[in-house]
C-alpha cells in the first residue's frame, strides 16, 4: 500500500502535466520535463517517509520504510542529475514574443536559473553526505540538522523554479499540488522538530538504575516521571533520550529488553561503542530521559507453531523482552535461541538464559568466535551452521524466525533460511543500519 501511495503520488504531476492540453516538445524535452516533475514528487515526499511516523512504518517496519526512502532518495538523484542536461530545445533567458507555447525555446527568468542550479547542487550534495554519512567527520546529531534544514531549503528552491520556470507546473492545479506538497513537507519538519519534543516534554523518564551486564554492555532501566503510562509490545523498539532536553538530537535507538508486563519500567540493554554508549558508566540515577516510540515490527505471532530466535550481541534486547513476555503469558509452542557472541564474557543475563532452559519449551544455542579452551557449544559465526543446527533440533519451515543484529549475521542468517524453504513472511528482522 506504501509503495502504491508513493507512485500514485510521484505520477500525479505527470498525469496533471498531460492533462494541459500544451502542444508536444521534441521527445528529449518532455523526457527532462518529466523527470523534473517526478524527482519533485519524490523530494517532497521524502520529507513525510522521514518522519518517523507509526501510521507509516507499522506494517512494514521503521528499516523497510527508512530502507525505501533512501532508495527514492537516489533515484529522485539520478533524475535530477539528468534533468538539466536532457533539453534540446536552447536555452534563452526570456521566451520569444511570438513563441508563447515554449517550443522553440526554453524562457528561464534570471532568478529561476539561480534557484535551480543551487537545488540541483544542494540536492546531490544532500544525497552523497547520506550515502557517505560513516566518514563524514561530524557527529550524527549535526549531520541529522544539516540534513533536514538542507532538504527543507533545497524544495523550497525547487518550488520557485518550478512555478517561476516550469511550463507544466505554471498551472494552477499543479502549481496548487507542489504548495500543498511542500506545505507537506513544512508540517513533517514541524512535527518531528516542535510537536514531537513538546509532547515529549509532557512524558519526562528518570534513570533508576545503570549496572554492567556483561563486558562493556549495561543494562539502563528508566521509570516514568509521573502518572503517565508507555504501551507497547515484546520485541520493539523506541528511540531514547538521557540527559538532554527532548529538543536535543541527541537520541538513538535501542530495543526494549523488558517485557510488558514489567510495569512501569523500561529496560535497554546497551553496548558501549562510542558516542553516548562510551559514557553508560557516568550516567546517575534520577537522571532526566525521553523516549519516542514505541516502532518496530519484530512481533511475536500467537499462532506461530514454534519460534527461533537469531541474536547478535545487543541484538538479544528484543528477544529478551520476547521471551520474558512468554515466560509470563505462556509461550505459544517450542522456542530456539540462537545467541552468538564473541567471548563468554559478553554473554547477557546467562544465568536468566540457564535458568529458562529448564522449561521444556525453551532451549538456547550459544555461538562465540573466540571461545574458551573447554566450550563444548558452537563455534565461529551465527551462519548457516547455526541455522543447520536449529533444524536439526526440530524447527520446521512454517514456524517463525526473528532476527536482531549485526547486518551481515541477518544477510546471512536469512539466505540460510530460505535456502531451507522458509517463506520470507516467516522471517522478521530488526534493522538499525540501512546501508
């Protein structure tokens, strides 16, 4: 349904365009013509992809949808990339008198030339830092400014050379389509940047707690400030903010390690890996948090005749929260956890872990790749071994697998399984790196 908004949207100035009536262009003309018109659909759509809405990302998943914005992002890319260079027709600063159709020559203003060369700059610009964002030496938190007032600026740009330039789009019906789109866009940064953080501001947290789990992980648990509740389901996700001003940027985000049934405490299970994760340890209690969520789409299915988990390090966060969820409700059939770490010493809650493979609905597979001289459990990494063995314990296809970690385990680990005939709407996975 996404993917079918989107395109209906991104063809409406086309279908707008061809609905005017204007004598036919030389092929190359209409081609750039329409490119533009597409690619400014796209851009200001991205806006309201980027948003970080639930009514957006709830079926799909906040990857899938981040996933899908970057993908239009790059293709919006390449048909700003062609679009000034695919016109045949010359360019004249003024159309000519007697040429008020714009077939012989394309009148651009001045003032339309500027602001479509400093878009289609910005524009790209825009979409390099993004792809490139890892070894850009700014922190997330600038980059992520940068990125939304650059967006913001470069449609505005583009809305003037549309209506100052565009033969289409000097019509009222499309020129009233690329302000309400724009007006669009405007309200998404609003919502994400003011209506957001103040709703926020009414919901403060406070840190209760911060101790060592394991080597250079934690456990940070948050309780509400106030009479206000949090709702959400085993195995989400929200993004967390501690000891800044819910104005800030400076969130990231983290699963949910406890269950639903907790009561008011949120608990997160954190790996130190620079940035806010390098200061866990300093972190006191009563310190002010925030949190936005709950997303995610890594559910437990009621009706699923078995669950096999596949865990990386942290990635054991929402499996937590899942299975603590089971233990208290009662799990819906036979449940594998397959959980690789690098040494026993990263192993989260081993003893929580021992002490559910006592029941007979739970059994856990550790996996460490660099494993003590008298480890009698898998070796190496979480791969298709590790999926060879969960089979070999009696999963079958049609129960569900979720998965949480690091992107190459997921590559893998879901080639493995559907080289086993496991549908793909068996598999769910969470995902907080796109690229």
């Amino acid at each position: 349904m996404l993917v079918i908004g989107y395109l209906a949207i991104a063809a409406a100035p086309l279908l707008m365009a061809a609905a005017q009536g204007h004598p036919p262009r030389a092929v190359m003309d209409e081609i750039a013509s329409g490119l533009g018109l597409t690619a400014f659909a796209i851009m200001l759509m991205e806006f309201v992809l980027s948003g970080r809405f639930r009514t957006i990302s709830a079926r799909i998943g906040m990857d899938v949808t981040m996933r899908f914005h970057q993908l239009l992002a790059r293709t919006a890319a390449v048909f700003v990339l062609l679009h000034p260079f695919l016109y045949a027709t010359p360019l004249r600063l003024h159309p000519l008198p007697w040429d008020s159709a714009g077939l012989h020559s394309l009148g651009l203003s001045e003032a339309s030339i500027a602001t479509g060369v400093l878009a289609w700059i910005l524009f790209l610009v825009l979409v390099l830092t993004a792809i490139f964002r890892d070894h850009i030496p700014y922190r997330y938190e600038a980059w992520r400014l940068g990125h939304g007032v650059g967006a913001l600026l470069v449609a505005g740009l583009t809305l003037h050379h549309a209506l100052d330039a565009g033969r289409y789009s000097g019509d009222p019906v499309l020129a009233g389509l690329w302000v309400v789109l724009f007006a669009l866009a405007v309200l998404t940064l609003l919502t994400v940047y003011v209506v957001k953080p103040l709703r926020q501001l009414g919901r403060p947290y406070r840190v209760r707690s911060v101790r060592p789990v394991a080597e250079r992980t934690w456990e940070l648990t948050i309780e509400p400030d106030g009479q206000h509740a949090f709702h959400f389901q085993a195995g989400q996700f929200v993004w967390l903010n501690v000891g800044h001003s819910p104005f800030s940027l400076a969130e990231n985000p983290f699963s949910i390690a406890s269950a639903p049934t907790a009561g008011e405490r949120v608990e997160f299970v954190i790996k130190e890996a620079g940035d806010f994760t390098g200061s866990l340890g300093n972190i006191r209690p009563g310190t002010r948090a925030y949190i936005e969520g709950p997303f995610g789409n890594l559910l437990l299915d009621p009706k699923a005749p078995g669950i096999v988990m596949f865990a990386g390090g942290v990635g054991i966060a929402p499996m937590l929260s899942m299975l603590r969820q089971m233990e208290a409700e009662g799990a819906p059939g036979p449940v594998i956890l397959v959980y690789g770490n690098r040494s026993a010493e990263q192993i989260v809650y081993r003893e929580e872990l021992d002490r559910l493979a006592e029941q007979p609905w739970f059994r856990v597979i550790h996996v460490l790749s660099e494993p003590p001289a008298a480890w009698d459990g898998l070796t190496g990494m979480v791969d298709a071994a590790a999926v060879d063995a969960v089979f070999e314990y009696g999963a079958k296809p049609d129960w569900l697998y979720a998965l949480c970690g690091p992107p190459a385990m997921l590559e893998t680990v879901e080639g493995a399984l559907l080289k086993r005939k496991v549908p793909a709407r068996r598999i769910i996975a969470e995902r907080f790196r796109y690229d």
